[in-house]
C-alpha cells in the first residue's frame, strides 16, 4: 500500500501553519456575541431535539393505562 498521499496530506497541513500571512480582516465588537447566541442556540436545539426524540420512543413502550405526568 503506497503512503505517498498521507505525506502529501501531511505536507499540506503543516505549510498550512508554516506559511502565515497576515489577514487584512476586521471583526467587530458585536460578531462574538453574535457568535456566542447561534453557538448556544444550535446546542440547545439539538438537546431540545433529543429529548422530544427519548420521550416519544419511552411513550411507545409504555403502558396504556398511565397517566403522563
């Protein structure tokens, strides 16, 4: 098996931190915040999302006399 391509990959990630340049961007003060809320808010749909998804399957195996509480 040639391992030519993995030198290759390897080769490219490392020129990827070797070769710097300086970047000519500029981010404003309200961007972190910003980021922050759609980080927080993805994270909290996505555990939103599992628990609807465990409660529904533990509704199916449950017993049709009882009460949800």
């Amino acid at each position: 098996m040639k391992k030519l391509p993995d030198y290759i990959v390897l080769i490219l990630i490392i020129s990827l931190f070797v070769i710097n340049q300086e970047a000519l961007a500029y981010i404003n003060p309200g961007s972190g915040s910003y980021i922050f809320q759609t980080i927080t808010g993805g994270l909290l749909s996505i555990f939103y999302l599992f628990k609807k998804l465990i409660l529904n399957l533990l509704n199916i195996f449950k017993k049709p006399g009882t009460k949800d509480e």
